[in-house]
C-alpha cells in the first residue's frame, strides 16, 4: 500500500514537472519567433509608436470620417429643403444693344455702384471714324461682380435701364456638397494639428519628435490647400459674376416671329444698307480729292509738253517739204532750159 503510494505520487511530480516546462518552452518559443527578425540578424526591434501618438492620429481621423459621413445626409436634408442650407453659385452673360451710348453706358456705372457691386475687367473700344469714312461703333465688354443677395435685383433693374437686352443666359453651380466635405476636413485637420502640438510639447525621445514634425507638416499643407478651395468657394458664393456685351448701333436689332415682320425688317436692313455704302462712297471720293487734283494737274501739264513736241514736229515736217517742193521745183526749170550752143 506505501509502495502503490509512493509511485502514483512520483508519476504526478513528473506530469507537473513536463507541464511546466512546456508552458515556459511555449511562451518563450512565440517571443523568439516574434522577435527573430530582428535580433537574428544583428538589429535591435525598432521602438513601437507611443501610444499617446497613435491615440491623437487615430482620433482626428475617426472624428474625420464621422464629420465626412454626415455630408451625404447634409446634402440629401439640402435636397429636400432648397432654400436650407445651399451653396449656389450665380453667373450670367448679357448682350445689350443702345442708340444712346452715352446715358445707357453711364447708368450701367450707376446700376453697378447701386448694387454696391464693382467691375472686374472690361474692355471698350470703338467710337471714332476710319479713313474709309465708316464709323466704328463703341462696344465694351465688362465683367461684373455683384453681391449675390443683389443678384436678382441687378438683372430686374437693368431691364430697359441700360438699353435693349437682346439676350440674358443664367447658370446655377450646387457646390453644397464640396463646401460641407472641404470644411470638414478643415475643421478635423485642425483638431489633428492641435493635438500633434500637445504632444509635441511634451515629448522627450528624439524619433518621437522627428516623427511629429514630420506628421504636423503633412497636416499643415493639407490645410493651407484645403483653406485655398475655401476661400475661392467663398469669394465666388459671396459675390456672383455678370459678363454685360454693350455694343453701339443706330437701330436695335430684335429678331421677329412672323413672315411681314421678316421681310420689313430685310428692307429696312437693305435700305440702311445702301445708304451706308453711299455715304462711304461719298466720304471716299472727298478723301481722293486732293489726289485726283494733283494727278488732274499732272496730266494737264504733260498734254501741254506733248502738245508743244506734236506742234513742233508739224511744223519741221512743213519746213521740210516745202524745202523739198522748192528743190523740185527748181529741178524741174533747169531741165526746160535749152542746152547752150
């Protein structure tokens, strides 16, 4: 019965004994493979991301995508309700015919500072006589911006003020959903910059600082590129853009529906026509005047000289005949007279 004892104890030391050491033998086997890499090959394992790090970077980004992710409900809520939340871009291009250049041009200036709008660009030309004697009418091509909450009110007041606006086109540019997305990433790259500058300021270990620089850099142009659509977006929703063509004429041209109105308006164009190229032929031959005078003159003087080359020539032939009419004559009595004895 002892004996029975002392063998079944020694069995269960050995079973306790080889459990241990494949417990042990296990832990350290799976560090070694982890760790092979690098400590077989003569390199120390690189030192893991600090954790306050990893959390700042994986936080912003979260917050970023949850920012992000409500675009999409943002623009279907925009959709739903049109006047709630819109970002609408405005343009329009404006073709304007006058017969008055003078007081329409002025009131387009007056309407413009009205509406406390200002020009960014024009061109006017025009307004002066060529040698042809055609007059060139004045034409200007503006480009306006007007604040967008007087955009309606410009384009209602310069109807009839400014002339006869022969044609009107308007655009809509819906950038809603480019303009939450650029500023929700402005806004969670931001939150990232602040807490890359925390721990900035508190780090100690070189290669954490490296690291951070390096990381708030990339943060940094992100939102000096994003900040820049931004500011473009703002610009343009805040003020819209009007292209205005004014051009001069002495009779506004509208198109016409009906067959007679065509036909009068061919005959009036064909008469207007006509008169125009008189009054150029008219304005020319004034213009070749002075030349024709002096080419008059030229041509007088050189019928004089050939005149007084034919007159002399008349009279040498004369001269020379009568000369030869004596000659013959005298001939004619010396062969009558006798022969001498």
């Amino acid at each position: 019965m002892k004996k029975a004892f002392l063998i079944s104890a020694s069995l269960l030391l050995v079973v306790v004994f080889y459990a241990g050491c494949a417990g042990s033998g296990g832990a350290y086997s799976s560090k070694a493979a982890a760790d092979s890499t690098y400590y077989d090959s003569g390199y120390p394992a690189p030192e893991a991301a600090p954790s306050s790090y990893m959390d700042a970077v994986g936080g912003a980004e979260y917050e970023m995508k949850e920012e992000l992710s409500s675009v999409a409900n943002v623009t279907q809520t925009s959709s739903e309700n049109p006047a709630e939340g819109l970002k609408i871009i405005y343009t329009a291009n404006m073709t304007v015919q006058t017969t008055d250049w003078d007081a329409d041009y002025t009131s387009l200036m007056r309407l413009i500072d009205d509406n406390k709008g200002y020009i960014q660009s024009s061109n006017v030309s025009g307004g002066y006589t060529s040698t042809s004697g055609y007059y060139n009418e004045r034409y200007a091509n503006l480009s306006i911006r007007i604040p967008s909450d007087k955009y309606k009110s410009f384009l209602s007041s310069a109807d009839g003020a400014i002339g006869t606006i022969t044609n009107l086109e308007e655009y809509t540019d819906d950038i809603t959903a480019a303009y939450i997305d650029t500023a929700a990433r402005i806004k969670s790259l931001k939150t990232q910059e602040n807490r890359l500058l925390s721990l900035l300021t508190d780090a100690t270990n070189l290669t954490e600082i490296i690291e951070l620089e390096s990381k708030l850099g990339d943060i940094r142009y992100q939102i000096e590129s994003y900040q820049s659509i931004m500011n473009t977006y703002n610009n343009l929703l805040s003020y819209s853009t009007i292209t205005v063509n004014i051009r001069e004429v002495s009779t506004v041209v509208i198109p016409k529906d009906t067959f007679g109105q065509r036909i009068v308006a061919a005959l009036a164009g064909s008469w207007d026509a006509t008169l125009k190229f008189f009054d150029g032929l008219v304005i020319t031959l004034i213009y070749l005047l002075p030349f024709a005078i002096i080419a008059l003159v030229i041509i007088l003087v050189i019928r004089r000289l050939t005149r007084k080359k034919r007159l002399l020539r008349k009279e040498r032939k004369a001269l020379a005949k009568q000369q030869m009419e004596q000659n013959a004559a005298a001939h004619n009595q010396y062969m009558q007279q006798p022969p001498a004895q």
